[in-house]
C-alpha cells in the first residue's frame, strides 16, 4: 500500500512533465485569418466588389521546433571592377575593394550559419571561375573554415560579370543533384554583384524565367552603377527579394545580408498554399486575389481560387485581399440562422456565446470556405487545416427612426481591409511606373529624360491617385507618402530604389533600399533584428593584405603569407618614420637639443635599416 501511495503522489508530476515534453515537442500552428470589408450585405444588395482580407501568419521563433537546415549557393562576382576600391579603412592607410567587402560579409554570413547547414559558393566573371567554387560545403566542424578559406582565396582579375546567367543555372543545378535526405533542406541561392562590367551580358525575361524558377534568388547589388533591371527579374521570378547598397554604404553590404539571413534561418513553414472555395448555392464568385509578388489563381469561372506563399519565415504575415462578386440573395441562396449571436465587425466567424438581450434573428451566409496546408520542412509530412469560413449577415434592409423620420443604416467599411486595398493599388501604381521608365531605357543605364522628370511623372501619379481615395475613411496616406517622396528623391540616381521598394512589398519582406538602415520595418521580423544588430557591430572591412596579416597566426610559413607579413610591416615602419620628429621634442638647453638630434637620427637609421631589410626579402621572395 505504501507504494501505491507513493505512485500515486508522483502520477501528477508524471503527468505534468509529460505535458510539457508533449508541448516541447509541438510546433505551433500557421495561423490563417479573413476579414470581411462588412460584416453585413442587405439581401437585395448586390456587390460588385466585395473585398476580403486574407492574413497568413507564421509561427513566432520561440515557439518552432528546432532549426529547419538550408543549404544556400552564393553567386559572387569576381570580374574585374570588383577591385575597384570602396573608402580608406580606419585601420589602415590601405583601401578596401569591393572584393574585400564581399569577402568580410560573406564570413559573416559563414560564421552566422547553424551547424548542419551547407554552403555552396560559384563564383564568376565573364565565366565560371571552377578554382574559386565549391560543392555545398557543411559548415558543422571543419567546414566552417574549410569555407573561410575558399573566400579569402577569392581575387578579381580581368572580365565582365556576363556570365551570370549561366552560373545562376550552375547554382540551380547543385541545388537540383542533391541525393537522398540532402533534399529535405531548403534551397537559396544569394548572388552578389557591382553589376559593373557586364559587356556582354545578355538576358531575358524567358531566359530568367527558365532558369531561376525553383528556388529563390535573393540579388544584392553593390553601389549604385549596377542596373536594377535585371536583377529585380531575377528575384521576381525566382519569389527571392532584391536589395542594393549605394556607393555610400558598400561598406555596410553585410547588414543587408543579415536581413536576408535572420529569415533563412528561421523557416517555419515550407510550400504554404491556401485554398478558397465560394459557398455552393450562395450565388458568390472570386473575381481575382490582390497577392503581390506571390503566385494567385482563379478556377472554375470563380467557384475556387487558390494563394501559393511557398515559405514562411518564423513571426511573418502575409496578407493579401480577395475580391468578390456578391449578387443579391435569391430563393436558392442559403442562410444560416443565429439568434442573439454577435459579430463583430473584425471577425470571420459569430460569436455565438457572446449573450445579448436580444429578440431578432440574425440570417448569415457564408461566401467563402477557407483551407491551407503547409508543411514544416521539405519532404516532411503536409499540414492540412480547414479555416474559418468567410461570413456574412444578410438581414432585410434595416430601418429606423430618427427625429420622426426614417433613415437607413449606415455600415462603415473596416479600415484594415481599406489600408491593404490602398498599399496593393499603390504597389500596382509604382511597378507599373518602373516597368516603364525600364523599358524605355531601350537598354541604356540612365533614365529616359533624366531623373528629374522620372521624379515629376510618379509624383503626379501619387497626386492623382491621393485625390481620389482622399475621403477614404480610417485610410491613413501620409505614411504612403513619405514612401513616394522618398522614391521621387532616388529617381535622380536610377530605378534602384523604386525597384528595391517594389521587391519588398511584393514579396512582404524587408530588402536594403540602399542602406540596411534603410528597409520597410513592418516587413522585419525579431529574428532579422537581431541579425542586423549583429552585423552593425562588425568593425569596417580591411583590405587583403591588412586582413591576412590581422589573422595570421604566428609559425606559419610560406612564401604568400611572409610577402603580407612583410607589407603590413613595411606600412607600420613608415607610418612610425613619419611621427619620430613628434617623438623627440627637445628642450630649450643646447644639450638637450644635441641629445634629442642623435636620438632621433639613430632611430630613423634603425628604422631605414629594417625596411631596407624587408624590401630586400620581398625582392628575394620574388
């Protein structure tokens, strides 16, 4: 009996700890929300346009089970003009290159890489260059290094950058010839250009299109004489983002990175798809979905429709906005009847438990079906769930009195769904302005009449456009116009901005808008927070050699190493020849000044003995 008694004292614990191995274990849910522009349509109303909000919404990092492992092929450009320099380093009287930047953000990104994760890296000028590539490389153990040093032997030497297109397909096909298990990781490829020196390049539209379909292409463009149109292609078809860093900010190119990275490595959800399917009998149809940069369609002359959002980050939501057609309700419509429920104007669904004093009926019908399914890591099993379903009231036309009179009710629309209806129409709006002002480029890197009058046209296309949606109610347009002034100011400086601005609301992802300062912060998740602040804290890149002489470790040998050695050393005495005169200030006795003289000419001889001594090594080693 005693021991009984004991077993049972534990059961509770037993139990408990049970529940919460169980809930460790768990992985939340994504979460999938409508709501309707009205809650309420009178019967004898027929609606053209009747919008619904859709919001997909990842699960918080916290709560993921675990580290879903990527593998991610960089495609870095190493044509000539990589060596072209981007500002003095503090550290040094020598200056970095671009190649010197690209490097210090690529061992961020090495370093910043989770265990079990593989890296890939393809490098080109005008074309492959196999001595700096690699197969996916693990980065657990001595991967991690063995991949450092494939980015500290990166040079840049003659060329153009025209052969990225063809290592785009060589970075799609090592993502495409892994075997077995290697598959069930998720797939990026990150290209890296100046998009400078690119005689030669020829693209298009079919040609992207063939080639980066199946996995996401995030571009990253460094300063400002690249051209935005082909890499915003790129990223557009492949569902990847497009940033850049101006001639100002090459220096900060990891912090653009580290916004791309705090979501890589933090997939929650992977080939994410939402369903839609209008009620039978109700009369409603899908006229066409508001999605952006994600893949919409609309079947069965308006009876279904479907949203594919692919992959999710952890704490990211996508919304996007379905448009009806709500006809009048007929004899063969359907309606379920609810008495003293309540729905509030934000809801999908009554509130049924919501007690009102109440004597009426309330005769909902419901527009659409809601479903998803998604899954938490390639090749894992598949999530289906079916949502809420859109509702709505269908009451006969309310009346009442006012002062004697009879007046009808008026419903206002729900702000939410106004504010996303009017950020897709502007998104619309400025695509459309930059798919212009691109093609009549006519294949030239300026704009057609000069930034200026690029700058007038959309700023009268902005001002059109908030004079007719001025008396939205709940619309808020001075943020949205902060946007657009701050696109009309880029203009002067190419399609850039407005392209990095478009990638980032299509796809509802944060992009570096020319700075990673500078990115929409709605669209950053804690997980990218935390990575840029990571990578503001990095010191300013250093050139080669002043690098390879910071990280060389003492014993090593070779002839590389020692002619690096000796130039850092070389810089050092030079910089300490010029400050000996500051060194040795005599006083006003004649003795002094003797004294102070023949301290200061023996130093300068010793320091002229030793660099003539390392020139001649250096002449030796050569």
């Amino acid at each position: 009996m005693g021991q009984l008694h004991n077993l049972m004292l534990l059961l509770p614990c037993l139990i408990f700890s049970t529940l919460l191995h169980i809930e460790a274990m768990s992985v939340a849910p994504v979460k999938v929300s409508t709501t309707p522009i009205f809650p309420t349509i009178p019967r004898a109303q027929t609606n053209k346009d009747f919008q619904v909000l859709l919001r997909v919404e990842a699960p918080p990092a916290a709560d993921l089970n675990g580290h879903v492992p990527i593998d991610v092929v960089a495609v870095l450009d190493v044509s000539g003009s990589m060596n072209d320099p981007v500002a003095a380093s503090p550290e040094s009287n020598l200056q970095a290159t671009r190649l010197d930047v690209l490097k210090a953000s690529m061992k961020f990104i090495i370093r910043k890489l989770d265990d079990g994760d593989r890296l890939s890296i393809v490098a080109f000028n005008d074309g492959p260059v196999k001595e700096y590539s690699s197969g996916l490389l693990d980065v657990s153990g001595d991967g991690r290094s063995i991949a450092g040093k494939k980015i500290d032997r990166l040079q840049a030497r003659g060329g153009s950058g025209s052969a990225l297109m063809p290592e785009l397909q060589e970075a799609v096909k090592i993502l495409d010839e892994r075997q077995g298990n290697s598959r069930n990781r998720v797939g990026f490829i990150l290209l890296l250009t100046d998009g400078d020196d690119t005689t030669g390049f020829r693209w298009s539209r079919d040609v992207i299109h063939g080639a980066v379909g199946k996995y996401p292409v995030h571009t990253f463009a460094l300063g400002a004489a690249h051209d935005p149109e082909a890499l915003l292609h790129i990223a557009q078809e492949s569902r990847g983002t497009y940033s850049f860093v101006d001639d100002g900010n090459l220096d900060k190119i990891a912090g653009a990175l580290a916004v791309c990275l705090g979501g890589l490595k933090t997939v929650a959800a992977v080939d994410t798809r939402v369903s839609l399917k209008t009620a039978e009998l109700g009369g409603a149809r899908i006229v066409r979905v508001d999605s952006g940069g994600y893949e919409s369609s609309v079947a069965c002359g308006g009876a279904s429709g479907e949203v594919v959002v692919g992959v999710l980050y952890a704490g990211e939501v996508k919304s996007f906005v379905v448009h009806l057609h709500v006809p009048a309700a007929s004899s063969t419509t359907t309606f379920s009847s609810v008495e003293c429920g309540y729905c509030d104007a934000a809801a999908t669904v009554c509130d049924h438990h919501h007690h009102h004093h109440c004597h009426h009926r309330h005769h909902q019908q419901q527009l659409l079906a809601i479903g998803y399914s998604y899954s938490h890591a390639p090749g894992g099993e598949a999530v289906s769930i079916e949502g809420h379903g859109v509702f709505v009231e269908r009451p006969e036309v309310a009346v009442f009195s006012v002062d004697g009179g009879r007046q009808r009710q008026t419903l206002l629309p729900s702000p939410v769904v106004m504010q996303h209806m009017v950020r897709f129409e502007l998104l619309e709006l400025v695509a459309g302005f930059a798919e212009t002002e691109m093609l009549s480029k006519k294949g030239t890197m300026q704009l057609r009449g000069g930034g200026a009058r690029a700058g007038d046209v959309l700023q009268g296309k902005w001002e059109e456009f908030r004079r007719a949606r001025q008396f939205w109610g709940g619309v808020e347009l001075d943020g949205l116009e902060e946007d657009v002034d701050a696109m009309v100011a880029s203009l002067r400086s190419g399609l850039a901005y407005v392209s990095s601005w478009v990638s980032s609301h299509q796809m509802q992802r944060a992009t570096a808008m020319g700075s990673p300062e500078k990115v929409i912060a709605e669209f950053m998740t804690p997980a990218m927070v935390i990575m840029l602040e990571e990578a503001r804290k990095l010191p300013s890149p250093l050139p080669a050699a002043a690098e390879a002489a910071r990280e060389r470790r003492p014993g090593c040998k070779g002839g590389g190493d020692l002619h690096y050695v000796i130039r850092q050393r070389l810089e050092l005495w030079s910089k300490v020849r010029r400050e000996v005169p500051l060194m040795y200030q005599p006083s006003s006795e004649q003795e002094d000044v003797q004294l102070t003289a023949l301290f200061r000419e023996a130093s300068l001889e010793a320091i002229d003995r030793a660099m003539h001594h390392d020139i001649y090594l250096i002449h030796a080693e050569k």
